[in-house]
C-alpha cells in the first residue's frame, strides 16, 4: 500500500489545464526528494487541500474567494 504523503508547498500559479493547477515551486519541499524551487508541477484538483492567492495589497484563501474575484476585477481594471 502506497503511504499518502503530503506537504505543504509554496507555488506560484502558471494555469490551469482542466482540472490540474500548473505551478512553479517558490521554494525547495521538505521532505519530497528531488524536487526543488523553481521546479514546474502538475498538481490535480483533488490534491489542492488549501489554497492562499497573495496579491499586492491583501490575502485571500477559500472563504474569501468573492472577495479574491472582485479584487482580481480591480487590477484589470474592471471595476
């Protein structure tokens, strides 16, 4: 049986391919061998447990996705 092993991680968001996040990696992982900062990953939906988007002036993470929408509208310029 394989052991589910998880660890929290830094990334910085590329895109999105349907239901998989690609992600840069911001800094080197703990315990996961060979991997290291800077280090593209594919990371499906089901394994994003917790999410934190930090943009210049404030932090937004699941309860405050409304907020994160609208946020993202004003730097665009949208609102």
């Amino acid at each position: 049986v394989a052991e589910d092993r998880r660890e929290q991680g830094w990334c910085s968001v590329m895109g999105f391919d349907h239901d998989v996040v690609v992600a840069a990696l911001t800094e080197d992982p703990g315990t996961a061998e060979g991997m290291h900062a800077g280090d593209v990953v594919r990371i499906p939906r089901s394994g994003v447990t917790d999410w934190r988007v930090i943009l210049p002036e404030e932090m937004f993470g699941p309860d405050r996705s409304g907020a994160l929408l609208e946020a993202i509208d004003r730097l665009r310029g949208y609102a």
